[in-house]
C-alpha cells in the first residue's frame, strides 16, 4: 500500500489546490497541456476536497483511494 502526504490550500471561498510532501518542500500537484507551439501548466483544482482528491488520485497518481494511504495535514487559506 502506498502512502501520500498531501494537503488543500483553499483559495478564498471558492476552490481548493492540492500539494505534495517532497523531499525537502511542499510541491503543488499540476498538469501540462501541451499545444504544439508551447505548453501550459494547471494547478489540479475543484469545489470540494473530496471532488479534488477524487480527482488526483484519479489522473495524477493513477490508483483507487482503496490502495492508497492518505495522510492530510491541515488546510491553508489563501485571501
């Protein structure tokens, strides 16, 4: 079983962002979109904290929340 730290950033009432623990550093949980002239990074982001856990868990970690441990620190706001 794999164990992930992760925590939500909430971004004033609207959306919540995900991080990563790293080795040294919090790093946030993105993807890339590339165009063919040049690519654009996103951040992974939804309404809920449950909709965005669905969701990397989904497409970024690419694994069921039943074969993965999470470990969430506590949430940051962002005005």
């Amino acid at each position: 079983m794999k164990t992930i730290k992760i925590r939500f950033i909430k971004h004033g009432d609207k959306k919540y962002t995900l991080q990563r623990k790293g080795w040294f550093r919090w790093k946030n949980i993105t993807y890339t979109i590339d165009m063919g002239y040049g690519s654009v990074t996103y951040d992974y982001s939804a309404e809920t904290k449950e909709e965005l856990l669905k969701e990397v868990l989904e497409k970024y970690y690419k694994a069921d929340k039943r074969f993965i441990q999470v470990i969430e620190y506590s949430t940051i706001s962002i005005y």
